[in-house]
C-alpha cells in the first residue's frame, strides 16, 4: 500500500529534469495519480460527503495497471539499461530470487506504518461477488503486481532517481554508481511510497544494494517480481488483505 504523505515528498525532490526522464517518470506519476484517486474515494466516504463501495474502487486496478503498460511499451525502446539478457546468467538470477525473498520475510515481518497514518484498505477479495468477478480482479491484482510494478518502479526507482540525484544528467551517470546521498534519500523515499515504512526502507535498500552489487535492472526487477509474487501467494493464503 501507499502512503498519501509520498504524494508530497516525491514533489519535492530537486529541479525537475530534462525530457529524457520522461519515460521513466510518466508511468511512475500515472500510478500515483490512481492511488491518489483512490485515497481521495476513500477520505470522501469517511467523512460522508459520498458513499462508494470498496469494491468499485477495486475496479480501478486493472485500468490502472492497463494505463500503465500501456506506457511502458510505447516507450519500451527508451529502456537501453533494462537487459532482459541478464536474466540468462544462472548465478546472478539466482542472488536475484534469494534478494526477493530475503525482502518478503523482511516485509511481512516489519509492520510499522508513520505516526498519523491509519490502517492499510488493503484489497480484500471476499468483498467481490463470487465467480468471474472474483477471479479476474485478483487475477489482475497479481499480474499487475508482478508484471507491471516491478518494471515501472524499478526504471523510476534504480534507474532514474539514483541516477538524477548523483547528477541531474542522470543518463550519463552510469547505472549502479553510489553515493551516500542518493542511496540514503532514494531509500527514504521509496519508504514514504509504501504504508509500511520500515519494510519499505529496508526494501528500497536491498533493491538498492542489488543494483550496486550486479548492476543490473533486470535483475532489480526480477527481485521486485519475487516478493511481489510470493507476497500475493502469501496474502491469498493467509488472507492477511492489509499488506495489498
């Protein structure tokens, strides 16, 4: 889940780039625009100024996930840094699923939200009407966690912000470079992103870490995909709907 209070921090961060950030931003900003939308749903119905069931926003998923496919294959060929070759090399692949799982344990298992900030909605299918309705939005519930997430955070998080905040010419910084300051604030950030914010720092550093350690993309994004995928499998078995 993500927390309004990132909406406000990510705002912030220094002069706004050039137009070559673009592809890595817009997807990023279309996301949080949905979940602004729908934070924005749920304050209204709290304070009564309209009533809309929870499972209609659950519909907004799929639209959301959809919209934001849909960009990152109209710009899937200003991507040069996501080598989906590297996925091939068995021994890197394997740090990344370990990397995935290690942050599932850490996620589940880390749930401190901010001062002021309620309880996660979360997405609880039992909410839905049984038969298709059901099935296809958890379904796209999953796909988009595991499909489309990874990639459009992954190019916003690994690939543009660590990169822009080492310099604002963030293209000729080359991918995996470390500085105390980007990885701390990058970190923090992505933190500010999620309602549970110490599984988020210590998420946002692993991924981190990754990246320095194979300087890969692809391989931050197939770690992302784990714990996104076991996390689902988690949560659907547990129905422990707080950490969607």
């Amino acid at each position: 889940m993500i927390d309004p209070s990132f909406m406000r921090a990510f705002a912030t961060v220094k002069q706004w780039p050039d137009r070559g950030a673009l592809p890595r931003v817009l997807p990023f900003a279309l996301f949080i625009a949905f979940v602004a939308l729908e934070e924005g749903a749920r304050t209204a119905a709290l304070r009564q100024w309209f009533v809309l069931p929870e499972p209609v926003l659950y519909a907004l998923y799929p639209v959301k996930a959809c919209s934001v496919a849909a960009l990152l294959l109209l710009w899937r060929g200003s991507y040069p840094e996501l080598h989906l070759r590297d996925l091939l090399d068995l021994k890197r692949s394997t740090l990344a699923v370990v990397v995935g799982l290690i942050t599932f344990l850490v996620w589940i298992n880390l749930q401190v939200t901010l001062p002021l900030v309620g309880g996660a909605a979360g997405f609880d299918p039992t909410l839905l009407p049984e038969g298709a309705p059901r099935l296809v939005l958890t379904a796209a519930r999953v796909a988009g966690a595991v499909l489309v997430v990874p990639v459009m955070e992954e190019l916003f998080w690994r690939s543009f912000l660590l990169r822009y905040l080492v310099h604002p010419d963030f293209e000729s910084v080359p991918l995996g470079s470390f500085s105390w300051s980007s990885f701390l604030v990058a970190s923090a950030l992505f933190a500010l992103e999620h309602h549970f914010f110490l599984a988020g720092l210590a998420a946002g550093a692993i991924y981190n870490l990754l990246l320095y350690r194979t300087r890969s993309l692809a391989l931050c994004v197939m770690a992302h995909a784990v714990t996104n995928l076991v996390l689902a499998m988690y949560v659907l078995h547990s129905g422990k709907w707080y950490f969607w």
